[in-house]
C-alpha cells in the first residue's frame, strides 16, 4: 500500500476531534475521493441487537398482562382490544423509546457542524413525529390487515408469538432509524408526516370523501379527523423546527441582516399558520376562523414566492424562475376554478396545496443547499512517497 500523508487545518482537526491514530475508510467513486472515520466500536451493533430483545420481551410481557387483564381467551387480529391495537400502543411506546435513547447516542455526529442547542429544541418535535408516523403506519396496516383476516383470532401462545415478531420488528426499524436521522431529514420526515396523515384520512372516509372538499378531511362529519388535524399540527412544528435549524447554520454563510430575520419571522408565521388549519378545522363554530387563517396561508405564500429575490439573494436565478412560474401555475388554477368553474373545489385545493407545500419544500432544500456548499470545504495537502509512486509507475 502506498504511503500518503495528508495536512489538514487545525479547525478541522478540532472539529471532528482527529487524532494520529485515527483509521479511516477512504471510498472512490466518479472521480471523488471520500474519508469516512472508522467506529471503532465493534459491539455496536452486538449490542443494538441485545438492546432490541430485550425491549421487544419487556414489551410482549406488557401485551400479555393486558390481555389476561382484559380477559380474552381468543385475541383478535384487528380490532380495540387486538393483536394491532397491542402494536399501536405498546410497540408505539418501546419504538418510541429506542428510538431516543439512539438519537441521544447519535447527537454528537448530528451537532458535529452546528450548534447543540438546535439538538435538543427539535428533539421533542423529531421524537413526536417519528412516533406519528409509526402510529399511522400501523393503523394503515391493521386497516388493511382487517380487509384481509376478517374476524381472525388466535391463542394465547401464537398471538404472543405474532406480537412478539411485529415489535421486534418495529424496535429493529426505530433503532436504525435514531442511529440515521439527521438534520438533512427534516424535509423528508414532514412529507411522510402529511403523507401517512392524509392517506390515512382519506382512506378511512372511503370513495365519497372528494365530492366535498380537502378541508372535509378534518371536520367532525369524517371519519378519524383527527388523523388529518393532527399531521397538520405537527407538520406546522416540524416546519419550526426546520427553520430554526437552517436560520442558525445559515448564520455562517449569510450575514444575519434584517433580510434574513425578515425572512425567518415568515417562514415561522406560515408554519405555525398551517398548525393553526388544524386546529381549527372547518366545522360550523371554526368556520369564520378556519377560512381566515387558510386565506392568511395563500397571502403568505404569495409574500414569500415574491419576496424571495430581495430577502434570500443567494438563492440563485433557477430557483426564482422555478418560484415565478409556480405562482403563474397558482394564479391559472385560481382562474380555473372560480371564473371559469373548469375543476371543483377539492381539486383546487389539492393542487393549489401541492404547488404551495412544493416550493416551501424546494426553499428549504435550497437553503440547505446553501449551507452544504459553504460548509465542510477546506484546503488539504497531500504528500505521496516518491519511492512508492515510481514502483507504482
């Protein structure tokens, strides 16, 4: 092997805390050469292994004190006292918790480029979401599972059996999770927040559910309306969350100005605007408030779409023609539904919220964007042994 010596400053060596004896995995690939510290934990995953039975039996003997307590001698599948309610609640709850304990583990690599204080602000929102989105997962499943198994039930032994595989399986899944998330996940954490959330709604309210509107979703005439409430509230904290993240990496590439702090005070008015929709829902004593606050939703979008050149600059020409002609394409279907009547209300509000939540989402990448390619670059030096090199040649 070839001998290679690499300078590096002193910021990075006090930043990613390197010594002399530190082993690297070096990767190449499409002309780019990475370093990658080595863990030199070799029980990690031993453990993360151990860490996940041990949660998983702690959390079947919960289940199986529950269904004694409750007195079932055969244990349904489905149902308010079921295998997939066990899941919802007990395997919701130890998820919940290895997941933390994990993300906890995990903090230092996360805080590495930024401060530790955004860490612990987001936990809370990060930790609730993941747990949203586990919980809706699993009602999907049990819906379609009760589609599936119609009025199954099991023994004892084999139901503890199931519960325990399942919990296993979601403890596995958590864990992994905790260990991968990071910061650059936020966008995609609150996708899967509105997507579960919304599929999950429309699901339950069956095939009739567009002859109303979007909105219906969340009124107390659907079914499980609080599904749609709920992924809109915590997509509103995420959106908080991730603000507060990007405003305070951003500080080190882009001079805090009253530009930015204008812009950061927008971007959190319309995030906690879009929580206010959910908990405020369309129903007959929400109504006035409902429609003012999804009106002060479109004018807010409408500021930032516009106002995006004068506050954030930097981020670039392409950006501004891909904002410019998703305002063109909002103002097309607002003439499209109300003047011309060509689409209905549901499909309005549904492309009308796609192309809105989009470039909300592009924003937040491109900020991120921003930030990655300022962030982490530094001037090395490499030095190759000329002897090694010419019995190379």
């Amino acid at each position: 092997m070839a001998k290679i010596k690499i300078s590096v400053p002193d910021e990075l060596v006090k930043k990613y805390d390197l010594h002399n004896d530190d082993d690297f995995k070096i990767t190449a690939r499409n002309g780019e050469i990475r370093l990658k510290k080595k863990n030199h934990d070799s029980n990690k995953r031993q453990f993360n292994v151990i860490g996940i039975l041990i949660a998983s039996i702690l959390t079947s003997i919960a289940f199986w004190i529950f269904i004694n307590a409750v007195h079932l001698h055969q244990v349904p599948l489905v149902g308010t006292n079921s295998i997939a309610s066990g899941l919802i609640v007990f395997g919701g709850l130890s998820g919940m918790i290895l997941f933390s304990a994990y993300f906890i583990s995990n903090r230092k690599k996360i805080t590495v480029a930024y401060s530790a204080k955004t860490f612990w602000r987001t936990f809370p929102v990060i930790v609730i979401s993941f747990v949203l989105i586990l919980s809706l997962t699993l009602m999907g499943i049990a819906w379609g599972l009760s589609r599936l198994f119609t009025g199954i039930t099991f023994g004892h032994v084999v139901a503890m059996m199931l519960f325990f595989v399942f919990v296993t399986a979601i403890n596995y899944i958590m864990v992994r999770i905790g260990l991968a998330v990071n910061y650059g996940m936020l966008t995609t954490i609150m996708i899967l927040v509105i997507t579960s959330g919304a599929v999950m709604s429309m699901a339950s309210n069956g095939r009739n559910w567009w002859q109303h509107n979007l909105s219906f979703l969340g009124t107390k005439h659907a079914n499980n309306s609080w599904q749609f409430n709920l992924t809109l509230v915590f997509s509103s904290l995420l959106m908080v969350a991730l603000v507060d993240y990007i405003f305070v990496s951003l500080r080190a590439v882009v001079k805090n100005t009253w530009r930015t702090i204008t812009l950061r005070i927008i971007l959190t008015i319309t995030a906690l605007d879009v929580g206010a929709v959910g908990l405020f829902p369309n129903n007959a004593n929400f109504h006035v408030l409902h429609d003012k606050v999804a009106g002060y939703l479109v004018y807010l979008i409408i500021i930032l779409i516009v106002g995006i050149r004068w506050l954030l600059p930097e981020v670039g020409k392409r950006f501004l023609a891909l904002s410019y002609g998703m305002c063109v394409g909002l103002v097309i279907i607002d003439l499209m539904f109300k003047p011309l009547h060509i689409i209905s209300l549901t499909a309005f509000e549904l492309i009308a919220f796609i192309l809105a939540f989009g470039w909300i989402l592009i924003l937040f990448d491109t900020m991120i964007g921003i930030v990655e390619d300022e962030d982490d670059k530094y001037d090395v030096k490499i030095e190759i042994d000329e002897q090694v090199k010419k019995n190379a040649d």
